[in-house]
C-alpha cells in the first residue's frame, strides 16, 4: 500500500526579478518616509506577520497522536501558501498530479485560508468518499454563484441536506424506471443531423458536437430536441461562474460581503438564476401539453407527469428543476469525451482506420446501431480509452469535510475542500 508519508525533498520558491544592477548607490529611494502608502502597508503586514508568529495565531492545533498531512511549506499563517495555484483545465490536473509525485498519494494546500486536500489514488478516494460518504456529501460555497448551493439548478453542486436528497432519489427513481433501451432512439436520429452538419461545415465540427449533445438530451429529458437551444445558451454562464479563472470574487472571496446593490457578481447572479429555472420550467410546461394531448413521446418528463412509482413526491417546481439539472450536467459529461475522440484520432491515426475498418465489415454502408455493439470489440475499446484518456471532468466536483477526520492517523479538518485528482 502506497505510503502517504510526506517526501523529505521540499519545494522552494524563489524571486525570479530581483535586480543585481551595481548602478543603484543605494537601495532606499531619495524621500523615504515611513508614512508613504507603500511602506506603511508593508511594515504593517511584517508587524502582523511577527505577532500571528510570536502567538501562534493560524498554528493549527492537532489532537494527540494525529498528524498533519504533507503539504506545502513555507506557509504564511491564515492565508497559507496561494502562490503557485495553476489556472483552470487539464493542465490543472496534471500539476497536482506531479506535485504527488513530491508529497505523496494524498497532501493538503492552504490557499487564502482554505485547506484542499489533494488525493490521487481510487483507494483513498473510495475508503473517504465511499466507505466515509456521510462526512464527505457536502458541496463548497462558490462565491460568484452564492445561489447554486443552497439552490436547485445544478444537482452536483447542491449542499448536502433534505433537498439534495430528495432530488438524488427522485432522478435515481427516474434512471431506474427508463429502460435504457427506451431513449436508443433519440440518439440514433441525432447522429445523422450531426454527421451532415459536420460534412457541410467541417470548420464548426465542435459548435456541432455541443448542439448534439443538448438536443440528445433534451430529447431524452422533454421529449422534443428544440428545447436544447436554452439549455445551451445558459451553459457558458454558469461554467464562468463557478470557475476559479471566472469572476474576481471567486479568488477575494471577502468581497461577497457586499450588498447587491454595489456587488455587479450578485447582480449577474440574480439574472443567472431566474434564466436557468426558466429553461428548466418552460420545457416540463410544453412537456405537460404535450402529454395532456396525448402526443408526447417517452422521456424522462413522461415518467414523472405519469408518476411513475415513488416519482410523484416532487411537485411541478421540484421535478423540473431534478430534470432539468441532470440534463444540464448530461451536456458536458458527454461532450467531454465527444471531444476528446476528435484529440485522440488526430493523436494516433492508425486506430481511426482500426475502428473504420471494423465498422465497414460489421455495418457495411449503414450506421452502427445499439445492437451491433457486441460485434464492434475494437470501438468499445477506443471508446472505453478515450475515457480514461481524456476525463471530461477530471478533477471532479469537490467534496466537503462536515466534520474533523482521521486518515490513517492525519487530520483531514472540517471545512477542508477534497479533491480526487483522477
């Protein structure tokens, strides 16, 4: 078993700019006075630094016998060590990756006085995630998006609580009485839309792969793929926001005390949330003339509006909202990997001739179908790769300490932020 004991070699951090110019006669500019701005703010921030120092302040107190995890050192106390933190995307994933290799299988990093603790291996991430679920089920605050947690439109991001447990059920109950056979249909007419899209217009193959995916999906979620079009307008909003490279609040969280008056993210917040819960309601609402009609076709919206059992505790809102969170969420999980079959095939060439070989002795000139999967072993292998290749999340959502942990004799704190680096 892979030891999470810290590396004894350390990290060290520099100055890159520092002048070596013999020109400079001295090095205290002509003037210097202690209540200039700039000199004030400094001697403040070291006589601040001394006494958090001299009294332990930020020192974080362990109980007898448990250790802290690897981390980065030196830290600064309360705020930790923010220097250094990569910018968003697979990049990200592949520097916290390296950084185990330095501090072991799982670390923590104290950045603006958050703990994250990084884990890299399925073992840890199962006996804390899985084995351990009811202390790790909770969601961080995201500071640009103050809505998303304590609200309804993003069933990943929820926080832990009756709520979030009500709709958990309610689309397990959904997945559970969809036979997935039921919805093989509405994929297989997208296909062609799409191929002939990307033949027309090789240029926009991405826009093309990312209009299939919401018009599956809204299929599969209202019956009718026209609803896709809202759904993919309110994607790019709500990704800015609750990045880390999105809103400047996400990074100086101390500006979400702002009144919204004077605070243009909780502004843009407002008008956020109304757009999302209209692209979740308007559909259930067609949906349901649909169905009153008799004309709706078989989705996830016809089980519920036919309460199907142990569906029909939700009411209108609720189950609109369950529905269409899933199928907001749907889009990036599938068009991640959509995407990333594009990366490898131009990577490694002589697997596309594999897999186009073994279609055209399979299907001939028609398009591969659900049931011919069972004679396609090398498209299942690519596609199966693909996946773990390139994770359309592969950071995943983070999951929240509820209360202090013990790991092998480490402290994992309340509060702390985890991360299952994959």
């Amino acid at each position: 078993m892979a030891s999470i004991s810290a590396s004894s070699e350390q990290m060290h951090f520099a100055a890159d700019n520092a002048t070596t110019d013999a020109s400079l006669l001295s090095p205290v500019p002509t003037g210097f006075t202690l209540f200039q701005p700039s000199v004030a703010i400094g001697f403040s921030l070291l006589i601040l630094l001394v006494l958090a120092r001299v009294f332990g302040a930020g020192k974080q107190r362990l109980p007898a016998g448990v250790k802290r995890l690897p981390h980065l050192g030196p830290q600064l106390p309360y705020i930790g060590a923010p220097w250094g933190v990569p910018g968003p995307g697979i990049e990200a994933a592949w520097f916290f990756g390296n950084m185990h290799k330095k501090l072991g299988p799982i670390y923590e990093w104290k950045v603006m006085g958050t703990i994250h603790i990084w884990i890299e291996t399925d073992k840890i991430s199962r006996d804390l995630f899985v084995s351990r679920q009811r202390n790790y089920c909770d969601r961080n605050e995201l500071p640009a998006a103050i809505g998303v947690r304590e609200g309804s439109e993003v069933l990943p991001l929820m926080g832990f609580g009756e709520q979030f447990r009500r709709y958990k059920n309610f689309m397990h109950l959904i997945m559970r009485h969809a036979h997935p056979r039921m919805f093989y249909g509405w994929p297989m007419a997208e296909n062609k839309k799409t191929l002939r899209r990307i033949l027309e217009q090789p240029d926009r193959w991405s826009e093309h792969i990312i209009v299939h995916c919401g018009r599956t999906i809204a299929s599969i979620a209202w019956g009718d793929a026209d609803h896709g079009k809202k759904l993919l307008t309110i994607i790019p909003t709500i990704l800015k926001t609750v990045s880390p490279a999105g809103p400047l609040i996400n990074k100086l969280t101390f500006l979400s005390n702002l009144p919204e008056s004077v605070s243009p993210w909780k502004q843009q917040e407002a008008i956020r949330k109304k757009e999302m819960s209209d692209a979740f309601m308007e559909p259930l609402q067609d949906a349901k003339a649909r169905h009153d009609a008799g004309i709706l076709e078989d989705c996830w919206s016809k089980l519920w509006l036919e309460k199907e059992k142990g569906t029909e505790h939700l009411d209108f809102y609720e189950a609109a909202h369950a529905i269409g969170s899933s199928s907001f969420v749907a889009i990036a999980t599938v068009g991640g990997p959509l995407h990333a079959f594009f990366l490898a095939m131009c990577h490694y060439p002589a697997w596309q001739r594999k897999v186009q070989e073994e279609i055209d002795r399979v299907c001939g000139d028609r398009l591969p179908s659900m049931d011919d999967m069972p004679k396609l072993p090398v498209l299942r292998a690519t596609v199966k790769e693909i996946v773990r290749w390139r994770q359309a999340t592969p950071l995943g959502v983070p999951h929240v300490a509820m209360e202090d942990d013990v790991y092998e004799g480490y402290l994992i704190p309340k509060g702390a932020i985890c991360h299952a680096n994959h």
